[in-house]
C-alpha cells in the first residue's frame, strides 16, 4: 500500500517538473487559507475545520507548505489541532485546473480522564484530496475539493488491576473516520 503511494506522489511530481517548463513560471511563498466540513462515519461526529498553510511554490504545479487547524466536533466540546507538511500538485495550468493534495502530521487533542485531569493526547493524520483550482488572478485562486482523512489516533485506556490501581495504556487507532468537503483561497 505505502509503495503504491509513494509510486504515485512520485509520478506526480514528475508530471509536475516536466510541465513547469511550458510555461510563465509561478514561484514563490503559497499561503492558504482553508475551511470545510468532515462528514463522520459510525462512532466519528462530523466536524467543521479551518487551516492555515504557508508553503513555498516550486512552480505552476507543485507547492509544499506547513499547516496548522483546528476541528471542531458538532455534538461534543471536543477540539483537535493537526499540525502537518502539505503538497500539491495540479496537472495542468488553465484557468480551472484539476489538483491532487496529501497531507500528513500530527493531531493533538486535550482531554479529560477518567480522574479529571488534562492530558494531551496525540496521534497521526494523513489527509488525501482531489479537487479543482479557479484562478482569480495570476497569483490567487479559488480551491473546491473533497478529500478522505485517516487519522492514527492514540486512545489511552485505563484498565482495572485492584482497588486504588489503574493501568495506563496507550493505543493506535486507525480508520478512514471523515469524507471531507473543502474550500480554501489562495494567495
């Protein structure tokens, strides 16, 4: 499975470097800003998110930026925050350009346990999207895309040893939990 996706990002890119010779070259710093809803599968509520990415543009196909976001669960008092390394790439340079986006990083989240206190619980997150870019102007556009999240959640369990004594353990959860509808602007 990673061979598969490391053969695509690879191809990818490669696309990318090829195209960036044809035409008038876009480099330079990337921001994006970035809103959406995650629509929740089985035990997972859906979500809203917003993101913040700044990142470097190689080309007219390809950035790589580091972003930061909170979500914000509908029927808890529950936040995450990932932190995360995201590319892409477009396939072609018009005014309404198909795009593929990955992301991957960290998910940190405070909780409570079961003796009341705050704990930072962390995990991984890996973030795939297709979509399209509209360019508004040379350097700024419009991105509509829907995405998959697979997040490796870290779950701390406390299991019951004797009277006054708990064992602490620590779990990797992982599943696809969210269909994620995406708009952002670019500048």
């Amino acid at each position: 499975m990673y061979k598969t996706i490391i053969s695509i990002i690879l191809f990818i890119f490669s696309i990318s470097v090829l195209h960036s010779e044809e035409s008038k070259k876009v480099v330079g710093y990337r921001g994006i800003i970035e809103t959406g809803y995650e629509l929740g599968f089985k035990e997972y509520n859906s979500r809203f998110k917003a993101n913040i990415i700044n990142g470097y543009q190689f080309n007219n196909f390809l950035s790589l930026g580091l972003g930061i976001g909170v979500k914000a669960f509908n029927d808890m008092d529950m936040y995450k925050y990932p932190v995360y390394i995201d590319f892409r790439t477009k396939f072609v340079d018009r005014e309404a350009s198909p795009f593929f986006g990955f992301a991957a990083g960290l998910l940190f989240e405070e909780t409570r346990n079961n003796f009341g206190e705050n704990e930072i619980v962390s995990g991984y997150i890996f973030h795939t999207q297709l979509g399209v870019i509209i360019k508004t102007s040379t350097n700024t556009s419009i991105n509509l895309s829907l995405g998959v999240d697979f997040p490796f959640e870290r779950v701390i369990e406390y299991n019951y040893i004797e009277p006054g004594n708990f064992k602490k353990e620590k779990k990797l959860k992982s599943n696809i939990n969210a269909i994620c509808f995406n708009i952002s602007f670019s500048y």
